[in-house]
C-alpha cells in the first residue's frame, strides 16, 4: 500500500463506524481471502458477500491466526466472544468500503497511471508494457488479469511508494460497473485495446459496450486507440476533444500511421508520427493480434517518455507465448507451475496462492530468479521472505545476484546460482519425486528451459483448461440456486476428459459440497490425491465393498438386490456405510421403482448399518423443451417416491433431481441439492444461457509439415482426399488414438489456423491428421485450434451427430492436459 490507514482514516473514507475492542496499531494489507492473509496484526479483512459464500463466516478463524481488524456489514451480528478480541467496522455494503479504500490509496499515487480496457488483449498489453517499461522505470501492475470490482482495488492496494508507473486493467460485463473502476483508478493515460464480442449478453449493443467501456478515462488526459476499428474511432473521436487523442492506423490522417513488413519470425515495426518523425521497432511477433497488441505497448511506452533504445531493449526480451499461470505434469509425478514470464511481487502473491491451493505433494519448491526493477532489493526481498514463510516453502533455489538474499532468511532452505546456465548445469530431475514446483523469473532469465529440464514428455498435443472459466461457470450455476441449496459436481469419466484429480482440488477449493465419479476406482485416485470432499461412486461393485469402506466413498444403492449384499457387508464387519438411494421414475437405467418400496422399506429397517445420504432421480430429457410434460411427470413420480421412504427414516436424507440443464429449466425444484456436471465445462445444453458461459477446455495441437500439391493430387489412406486444382496442406500432430473422431474425416470437421479455417481433408488417421491450408499462411510449428474458442463443441458434435459430451471424454489420456489461470 502507498499509505498505512489508522481507524480514524477508515472510517473517514468509509463512513462506518466501529464497535469491539480498540486498534490502536496501522493497517498495511487489505485482505479478501482468508486463505492469503500475510502479516495478521496489520491485515484489514474484509468480509465481501458473495455467490460463495460469506467472508464474515472465516472471521472465528482469522481471529485466532491474529487478525484483529475487520471490515463487516452493518448487519451482521458480531459474536459477543469476538467483541473483545478484534475491531469490527460496520458498513453498510462491504464491497463499496473496499473500493473506496482504493480510491483513497490511488489518490495517494502522484506518478502516471495507465488504465487499460477493451474487449480483448488487455492483460497481454499490459503484460508486455511492464516487461518494456521495466527497463526503464519500476512498474507496478495488476496481477494476470485482476480487473474486476474487486481485483482493481486489490491491485491498487498493490502500488507501492517507490513505483514509478503503475498498470491497471479493469474488464466489465455489464452496464454500470465501469463508473465503479473509474473512481477507483481514474487514469492518467488510457488504452482501449480494441472491441470483440466477449461478454456482449451484457449490453443492449456493441455501442453501448463501447460507450461504457469508454467511461474508464472519462479524466484521463491522454488516451490511445486504433483508428481502423471504425465503432470505436466513432464514439472515441465524437466524445473526447482532439487534444486528448492519440490514435494510430495503418491509413494515413493518424497521429501514428504504421506499416509492417513480416519476415520468418519476426516483423519490423514502422511508426511515423504527424510531424514525420519516424521510429523503426524489431518485434518478435508475425500474427495481426500481437502485432496489433504491441503497437499499443511502443506508442504508450513513446507517450509516457521512454527512449527508443529501452523500448527496443523490452521487446528483445518478449516472446510469443501466452502469459498465464499454468499448471503442468512433470516428471516422477510431480506437478510444475510455470510462471516463467512474471517478475514482481503481486503476481509472486498470486502465484503462490495457485500453489497453495494445489493438492499435497512431498514438498513445496520454489524457482525464483531476480526481481528486476522492483524497488530497494533489502525491502523487497523482507517482502519475499514474508510470504515463503507464510505459504510453508520447503525449498528455494534463487537465481541471480539479489535473489541471494534470501539466503539470510532460509540459510537451511536456500541455495543460489548466479545463471540459469549453472542452474541447468546443476539441475537433477530426479532429484524431484512428487514435489510442487513453482517456477517464476523475469524473462532474461529464460526459466522457460527450466519448465522443459521438468515436465513430463508428452507429444506436443495439449488439452487445456481454464480454471478461471470453471470458476466463472460453477458460479454462473452457483447464483442460480439459493443459498442453501448444495452442489454435487459430476467429475466421472475424468472429469469429463479434463483431468480428475486437478479438477477436482480446483473444485473443493470453489466450495462445492460433493463429488460424484462412476466407478469406485476412480474415487480411490481422487483420494489418493488428496481429495477431502464427499464421494458418490454412481455405479459401485461387489468386488469394490473393501475400496468403499477404507477410502470413505459413498455408493450408490439401485435395487434390492444390491441393497442386501451391501446391507450383509456392512453387518458382517460392524460398520455403518453412507449410501445414496437411486430412484427411476422413467429414465429406465438403474434405480428403484415404485414396485420396489415396499421391499425397499423392509430392508432399510433390516440393514440400519446403511444410511441414506440422500435419495435422488435423474432427469431424461431437462435439455429439451419437446420432453417437458414427462420432465414434469418424472419431478412428482419422485416427490412421491421420496416423501414415503422418508416417512418411515428417523432423520432427514438430502434430495436431488436436478442436472445442469434441470437447474436452469425447473429451478423450484432445486430441492436440497443438485448436480453439475457438463453446464460446468461451459456446454449449456438448453441453449437458454449459452452465451453465459465460458468454454473451458481447449484442444491444440501443432502442425509437423506443410506440402504444397499439385492439381489432381490426393491424400491420405485409400485416396480420400482430393486436390482437383491443387493446393497446400498441413500435417497435424493428432489423430483418432488422441480422441480426435474418425467422423471428421473428408471435410466433416476443421481446425483454426491463424485465426481461419482449415478443412480436413481425407481420412482421420491414428496419430495424424492433414487439413486444407491453401490460402492460409501456415508453418510447421504453428498452433492448431481442434476446438476451444472459435469452434464450440455443439457445433462439432451437430457435424458428426454426436453430443459434445462424446467429445469430451474421448480424449484420450496420452494428451498433456496443462490448467491455467488467466
């Protein structure tokens, strides 16, 4: 923070008032997470509502870990135990306090400030306008993409008093949310980036997403956009006086006009300026996003009066990589966080909150190089050492010259390399067995070679996941449902193709309340990978009893047969097991029927050793409005199933019938809880909220050749695909043995190359496939789009009359699956 707050201070900026024992001390963190809370006695916690859950209910517990100052509403009730244990200021709307803390604190910043917003490439134009920046002068910028209500103020709070210029994203979906991060942020100079249709279901038009975007520098002094965008030249030139502009284009009557000229891996930039000066930049970038990206990061850099050497100087040490926070498999079953674009201390936070978030492994490892242009090395590195000691590092290796530091906090933990060349020389992979490894460094110390010596060897075929839009999606689900009401999570199959155990942890640190797998085997893994929640095995086994009992998984009972056998197991080893009654009232798969109740009410009397968790059905057709009469019918068969089982229990099972789609069709019958399962992975099968969710996965792969044929040509097995006038095609790395579906074959299905489509063309083969590339400028080594955005799952399942499902889980294991936060 740019300034500690005394209680006076808070309650001037909050209007709240305070009730507990007094705080005499000076608040230096504001925290929202109970989970990341650094230096207790300075820390103000603030309790945020939300469609999670109540940061009020963590307040016991950050008490006895020494938290004494706390942000509430006005009208919780505060604990008479707690009244004089801790200071509590009561608010009336939490969220608004916190916001205008950070106000208060960016009024503090005297320095230039750049807000940047737009509908797509944000966080990477901030991202390479720190790393150019930083050559220069000590930026402090919003961590991977904070750029909501509320990861703007906690990226304010992250603006520290040496930071020369500070970097601020801030994303909306929605009207009235931008008048919000304006007041908190008010930029010096503004970047619009440029306008998509990402979050369009929240705006009457494009023109209003654009006039509400455009409330960010409604003070800013300069503000930079892209004059070929014509929706966005037309409201920015009608609403700001000319003055303010800085625009660029490729056309002239622009105050930069650019041209490029592409080479094999790399562009060179001209920029000439109205007044004909010229400026000619060497950027490692070919495609029209970065090129267009970092055309915005070289005229900011230009305006906020870098010199041309340094701009250079930053864009030598960028890459065309993505700049996410990913989680990897490496070797001897340890797991790899590469971080290995990142260098200053906010996003070290939040790298290490990723890891402390990741299931148990032997020990917690942390690859660190310098931090470059970040301030005093002797505060900055107390800083670092703070928070090793607070995530429980068991090992640090630094890389570089101050990194040494650390070496006077952790003298038994720490050991130095002066390069990455002497790193790698002394680096053992097998020294690591079943570690967390968390790799993080600025970009001249190319850590990406570190992550290569570690991760697990698969074929360049890669599945990713966004766990940032599976978060996005279980809280979409999440505010459909009352407050109350549970959620099972369906991570059966392997979590529908994305990885299980990953999943999973993401999942029980979300909050969900159960699991569900189909098998029991399944539940052993997620156990052994330290998966603490509920486990419901949907199809359970006899030969599984002894994997039920010593790994606590909770079968499902489908008839009477199978209730006897469990019944008998559990009687004949004096144990009681958790069971969840499976009821079919027409999907005609397993379950009880109405016939089976009287049998069914003898034998829970006979087998009390058995308690029912909870009684469910499954719905067969809540994706289809055509099925909705006999949805209907299946609703009341049930309720009137479960209201006599229970009339005969002694205590309360839960009840569910609801699916994602029966989440979103018959949401009064929510009952006491309901199961996600494909709505989570951003498939929303009613069609009603598509546009809702986020896609979650990602398939890609790579192109291993290209050939040009000529007219007449033919390719692949048995002569399938034909080239009458010729043309080129690629080789991709992928075929049916990866999942990629035979019925794609002949045209069916497509890949996106650079943005286009490319058509297969002949027969899927086992480990490869050839597409249609003519017309497409495409290199071997050039990423592959299998499906992700631009190409949605309903689409490619509607093409070979499948579900996208079948997709999903037909991945097969040999594919690396990498999650990340973006």
């Amino acid at each position: 923070m740019l300034s500690p707050l005394t209680i006076a201070r808070l309650l001037e900026i909050t209007g709240g008032k305070v009730q507990g024992r007094d705080f005499s001390g000076q608040i230096s963190h504001v925290g929202i997470d109970s989970r990341q809370v650094i230096q207790p006695d300075q820390t103000l916690f603030v309790a945020l509502r939300g469609a999670k859950a109540d940061g009020a209910a963590y307040i016991p517990v950050l008490v006895e870990e020494g938290v004494t100052c706390f942000l509430v509403h006005w009208d919780w009730k505060i604990p008479a135990e707690l009244e004089r244990e801790a200071t509590f200021i009561q608010v009336e709307d939490t969220r608004a306090a916190l916001q205008a803390i950070a106000a208060y604190e960016r009024s503090l910043f005297a320095k230039p400030l750049v807000g940047i917003t737009g509908s797509n490439g944000k966080t990477i134009v901030k991202e390479w306008l720190g790393q150019v920046l930083s050559q220069s002068y000590t930026v402090a910028k919003s961590p991977k993409s904070y750029n909501s209500q509320v990861g703007v103020p906690l990226s304010i709070f992250g603006i520290q008093p040496y930071h020369q210029v500070a970097l601020l994203e801030a994303g909306i979906s929605k009207t009235g949310e931008m008048a919000k991060l304006e007041q908190m942020t008010h930029p010096d100079l503004g970047i619009f980036t440029n306008i998509g249709s990402a979050h369009e279901e929240g705006f009457a038009s494009r023109e209003e997403k654009i006039r509400e975007k455009l409330l960010l520098f409604a003070h800013s002094k300069l503000l930079i956009y892209c004059r070929d965008q014509e929706p966005v030249r037309e409201q920015v030139e009608s609403q700001f006086d000319r003055e303010r502009l800085i625009s660029w284009s490729a056309r002239p009557a622009a105050d930069f006009s650019i041209s490029v000229k592409k080479q094999e891996s790399l562009s060179k930039l001209m920029l000439m300026k109205s007044d004909l000066s010229t400026f000619t930049f060497q950027v490692p970038f070919t495609d029209t996003a970065s090129l267009e990206n970092i055309t915005h990061v070289i005229i900011a850099a230009l305006t906020l009066g870098q010199d041309f050497p340094a701009i250079q100087a930053g864009l030598d040490q960028l890459k065309p990589v993505d700049m996410r926070l990913t989680l990897k498999p490496g070797l001897s079953d340890s797991l790899l966080i590469d971080d290995t674009y990142n260098n200053d201390l906010a996003g070290l936070k939040v790298a290490l909150e990723f890891m402390s978030q990741q299931r148990p492994k032997r020990s917690k490892v942390l690859i660190l190089s310098d931090l470059l242009q970040q301030g005093l090395p002797e505060k900055i590195y107390t800083e670092v050492a703070e928070l090793i000691r607070s995530y429980g590092l068991d090992q640090i290796i630094g890389v570089g010259k101050e990194v040494k530091r650390l070496e006077y906090y952790f003298p038994d933990r720490f050991e130095n390399y002066p390069s990455t060349e002497l790193l790698l020389a002394a680096l053992d992979p097998d020294a690591f067995q079943n570690d967390l490894i968390l790799v993080t460094g600025a970009r001249p110390f190319a850590f990406e070679r570190v992550v290569n010596r570690l991760q697990q060897r698969i074929h360049g075929t890669t599945l990713e996941i966004n766990l940032n839009a599976l978060t996005h999606n279980f809280n979409f689900y999440k505010r459909q449902l009352k407050p109350e009401t549970k959620m099972m999570v369906m991570v059966k199959a392997f979590a529908y193709g994305g990885g299980a155990a990953e999943i999973a942890n993401h999942l029980q640190t979300m909050g969900a309340d159960y699991l569900a797998v189909a098998f029991s085997d399944e539940g052993v893994s997620l156990r052994k990978q330290g998966i603490r929640l509920p486990i419901l095995v949907l199809n359970p086994v006899e030969e599984s009893f002894d994997l039920l009992r010593e790994y606590q998984l909770e079968p499902v009972v489908f008839s009477p047969e199978f209730f006897k056998k469990l019944g008998s197991y559990a009687q004949n080893h004096d144990l009681q097991l958790s069971i969840h009654l499976d009821l079919d009232t027409g999907m005609h798969r397993l379950g009880f029927e109405q016939s089976h109740l009287d049998e069914l009410k003898d034998l829970i009397v006979t087998f009390p050793e058995l308690k029912i968790a909870s009684l469910y059905t499954h719905l067969v057709g809540a994706d289809e409005e055509e099925h909705e009469e006999f949805s209907r019918f299946q609703l009341r068969e049930f309720m009137e199933m479960k209201t006599k089982i229970e009339a005969i229990l002694p205590y309360k099972p839960l009840v569910h019938a609801l699916n994602s789609a029966g989440i979103v069709r018959y949401p009064e019958f929510q009952l006491d809880m309901v199961r996600l399962g494909i709505g989570l992975y951003g498939v929303e099968v009613t069609g009603k909220y598509d546009a809702a969710l986020k896609p979650v996965s990602t398939l890609k792969t790579s192109i291993s050749q290209v050939k040009t044929l000529a007219p007449g040509a033919t390719v692949g097995y048995s002569r399938k695909g034909q080239l009458p006038e010729g043309g080129k095609i690629a080789t991709l790395a992928i075929g049916y043995a990866d999942g990629y579906d035979r019925r794609f074959s002949q045209g069916k299905g497509y890949v996106l190359i650079q943005g286009q489509k490319a058509p297969v063309i002949g027969n899927v083969c086992m480990d490869m496939v050839m597409v249609d590339v003519s017309g497409i400028e495409a290199r071997a080594g050039d990423e592959a789009v299998i499906y992700g955005e631009g190409i949605s799952l309903k689409e490619l399942a509607d093409r070979i009359g499948t579900i996208p499902y079948e997709l999903l889980t037909n991945i097969s294991a040999r594919v690396k699956r990498v999650y990340y936060l973006d």
